[in-house]
C-alpha cells in the first residue's frame, strides 16, 4: 500500500519523512495573517527539511530570503492546461542588510 499525501487545510501542516528528508506541507490558506505563521512556530521547519507551501504568496515576509517559487496558472487559449512558472527567489537585501 502506497502512502498517501493529502491536503493539509485542515491541519496547516502535513509533515512526511521519505527515509532521507523531512518533508513539511503546508497550507497557508486558513490563517489569518503571517503572525499566525509565526506563532505556530511555522518558520522553525524551514532549516528542518523540504517546506512546500500552499498560498505562500500570503505569509511572504516569512519566507526564506532564498526560496524557489512555483506559480500555476491556467492557459487562456486552452482550459485544460496550465502554464508553471517556476522562479529561484532571492531577496539581496535581507541577506546584505
């Protein structure tokens, strides 16, 4: 039986261990702010394994000032496909400043 991976709405954060890393998904949706992600330590599994984050977009000032960003949206032209945009995010000045 294969494990299966499920939304973590609900919860916030789903964590999965492969046999090599931990792996922390979360949802963001559900909270109210970035204080929240604060206060339930959300920033702390950052250096712990691999964060995919769901409506990332929302906790911003939390992230990682190095992050890879994975964007989907749908093609105008063609209702069953989507177009993925993935980006390597670097913010220069909280790493300098």
């Amino acid at each position: 039986m294969e494990d299966e991976i499920s939304s973590p709405t609900f919860t916030i954060v789903n964590e999965y261990d492969n046999g090599m890393t931990n792996i922390f998904h979360f949802d963001v949706y559900r909270l109210e702010d970035v204080d929240e992600f604060y206060a339930i330590g959300g920033e702390e599994y950052f250096d712990k394994g691999i964060s995919l984050i769901e409506w990332g977009e929302l906790i911003r000032p939390a992230l990682p000032p190095k992050h890879i960003q994975v964007t989907f949206e749908r093609n105008e032209e063609n209702e069953n496909q989507r177009i993925i945009t993935i980006e390597r995010i670097t913010y220069y000045e909280d790493i300098i400043g």
